[in-house]
C-alpha cells in the first residue's frame, strides 16, 4: 500500500505566511492530510532553518498549539519566463510573494548561448541593484518549448529553432552559482495556479499568446508525463486547421488557428496590421469590427479542443492565461464552448477563468519548483547533520 505522499514545501510556507494555517494542526485541516505526514514535513523545514516555531496559539480543546513562522531572511529565488521577444524576471521570497518585476527584450531564436548569456547578465544586474530579503538561493526559468526537466534539456521545440537538445541547465550553471531549473512555461504557469489556488485541486491552465500552450495539475502536483508533453493541446488536428502547415511540421494543428502567431496572420490577410498578441487583444478589447469576431473565433476552437480535456480529466478549473487570455470574448467563447460541448456533470461545479495574477503566474511557478528543490537540498543536508 502507497503511504500519504509529503506535503511540498511551498504549499506549507505559502499557507503559513498567508495566515491560511499557523500551525501543524491547520496545515494538516487545511492539506487534509494526517498530522503525522504534515510535522515529519514541518520538522524537516525547522531542522533546515526555513521555518521557526514559537508561541502558543488558540487552544481547540486540547494543549494549544505552537505557531509557525517563515523565515524570510533565509533567501529569495530569481525567476524568469521567457517569450518570443522578451523575458520575464522577478525575485519570489519564501512566502511566494514578487518582490520586483521587470522585462527585457531578447530574441529567442538566436544562438542559446547569445540569449542566456544576455538573460544571465540581465538578472545579475537586477540583483545587484535590488533590495530583496536574505540569500540568493537559485534560478528557476520557463522555457517557450517542450522541456526534459530531469535533464533541463530542450527537446522538439516547435518555435526555437536552434534549440533541439540544447542542454539548458547545464548552459546556465556556467552563469550562476546557485541552482538553476528548467521547465515549460505553461508547466510553470499552471505550477503558479496551483500554488496560489486551493490546495489538491485539479486544473488545466491554457497559456494562449503568440502560441498555445497547456499545462496539467492533478491533486495539487504537476503532472508532466513520460515525455514531458502531458497536458499539450497546441498540436491536436482540428477540422478548422485544414491544411495549414504547422512548425512542429504536422498540418491543421490548433495552433495554426487558434494562437495569437495565427490570428496576425487571419487578420494581416484581412488587411488589419497587427504586430502582436497583445495588440490583438487591445484591439479586440475595443470592439474592432474583424479583430473581435477573429478573436472569438479562435476561443471557440480551444474550447472545442478543451471540451475532451475537460471530459476526460473531470478538473476543478480551466484557466486561461497569455495575452489573449485578456479579451473578453476570447475567455467568453472558450467557456461557451466548454458548457455546450462537455457533460453537464463534468462542467457543473467547474470554474473557468483567467490566472489570479495574470503575466507573473509562470514566476510563481518557478520559483515554486526553484524553492522546492532548494528545500529538498536543504532537508536532506539537516537529515545528514542530524545523523
């Protein structure tokens, strides 16, 4: 028989910090896990100096129950998402909060070397001149491509080119001295969901810009799957995509017509110039007369797509993520969608909206999975203080 599988780290600093649970009692309420999974997870973060435990707290009949605490001088993460044209950086603490925000521009189909140089440089500045709690502890980066992340390699990147089997990772470390880890952008962003959300649901979280991307949350834990891939819906054949030619070198995917790339290219042959998924959006926010109905469009085909997700996997939410996740009738069209095409039972108590913190969800995200593997580094080296 499997035993209860230990709460993740941030699940508890985050719900610690929130004031959601101060104690290892409310953790447990809270996780609906046993005591004794949740305080074997609380000793190792006490052990490792992450957590400190004072006090006494409200009694519920019994012996009153000590508090937890975060110690924010224990160290911050960098993380950064990046896009076609730009990269997202921001420093997270320990309690999950953004301490700062910037973006610069970078080319990703460039030479890895030339672009993670560049974004290594940028994030060294900004910590120089940052004023962030405690010590570095390590970089947590999302990439716009599939990723092996137990290698921290790229692999079949559709829109990268230059980039197949580049080794990420290991490119990086060559820049930082601290840890540094790898994933897919819409993994990071549905990690992000997940981490700021309920604990131990299940989600699907669309990150829908200049391409489409997925990612899978089941009971609370990133799903990737064997490849990495789980949750990727951006290649499905569609009757809508026809012919068209797809850069993963397939034809008729959803991307085609469905991505911000795709509705430029809808709308450029319509005569309307637009350089951006962001404009698109804008533009579509503004009721313009061929953006709007492209738009709405291109909502009602991801949620056909995402109507057998939906069917299948039976989650508590869709989110919507990217910048067309801005438009509202981009969002409106994709819930449609969803209520007409699912089982009533599949969609009845199902929440279908927006990421809560828009742009900077795939930040959290990795500074979760960033915060996790520095906390399990941690854990491990008390356990071999202790012994």
């Amino acid at each position: 028989m499997l035993g209860t599988p230990a709460p993740a780290a941030t699940d508890l600093l985050w719900l610690i910090t929130s004031g959601r649970a101060t104690s290892r009692m409310e953790l447990a309420r809270v996780l609906g896990l046993p005591q004794s999974t949740v305080s074997l997870r609380v000793q190792a973060l006490l052990s490792a100096g992450v957590l400190t435990e004072s006090g006494e707290g409200r009694s519920q009949g019994g012996r009153r129950p000590r508090l937890l605490a975060v110690r924010p001088e224990f160290g911050h993460v960098w993380t950064a998402e990046f896009g076609s044209s730009h990269v997202r950086v921001g420093a997270l603490d320990l309690g999950g909060n953004l301490l700062c925000t910037t973006e610069a521009p970078i080319t990703i189909d460039a030479h890895p070397d030339t672009v993670l140089a560049e974004f290594a440089a940028t994030v060294h500045d900004l910590a120089r001149r940052s004023d962030v709690p405690g010590r570095w502890l390590g970089v947590g980066v999302g990439l716009p491509g599939p990723v092996d992340y137990a290698a921290g390699t790229v692999t079949l990147p559709a829109r990268m080119p230059g980039w197949r089997g580049y080794p990420v990772r290991a490119a990086l470390q060559r820049h930082f001295t601290q840890p540094v880890v790898v994933d897919n952008d819409a993994n990071l962003m549905a990690l992000g969901a997940a981490r700021l959300g309920p604990p131990g649901e299940t989600l699907v979280v669309v990150k829908a810009g200049t391409g489409i991307g997925s990612g899978l949350i089941v009971e609370g834990r990133l799903h990737r799957g064997r490849g990495g891939v789980a949750g990727d819906i951006s290649h499905v054949r569609v009757a809508a995509g026809e012919e068209n030619p797809c850069s993963c070198g397939n034809r008729g995917c959803l991307e085609t017509v469905a991505s911000g790339a795709a509705l430029i290219r809808q709308l450029r042959e319509a005569g309307v110039e637009l350089a951006s998924a962001a404009e698109v959006m804008a533009a579509a926010e503004n009721a313009h007369p061929e953006v709007t109905p492209a738009v709405r469009r291109a909502g009602l085909l991801l949620g056909e797509v995402l109507a057998t997700v939906v069917n299948f996997a039976n989650p508590d939410a869709v989110l919507l993520g990217g910048a067309l996740s801005g438009a509202e009738a981009f969002v409106a069209a994709v819930r449609g969608a969803l209520y007409e095409r699912c089982l009533p039972l599949a969609t009845r108590e199902l929440r279908i909206d927006r990421v809560r913190t828009g742009a900077d969800t795939a930040l959290v995200g990795a500074g979760a999975l960033t915060l996790e593997e520095v906390f399990d580094e941690a854990v491990r080296a008390a356990g071999k203080v202790a012994g």
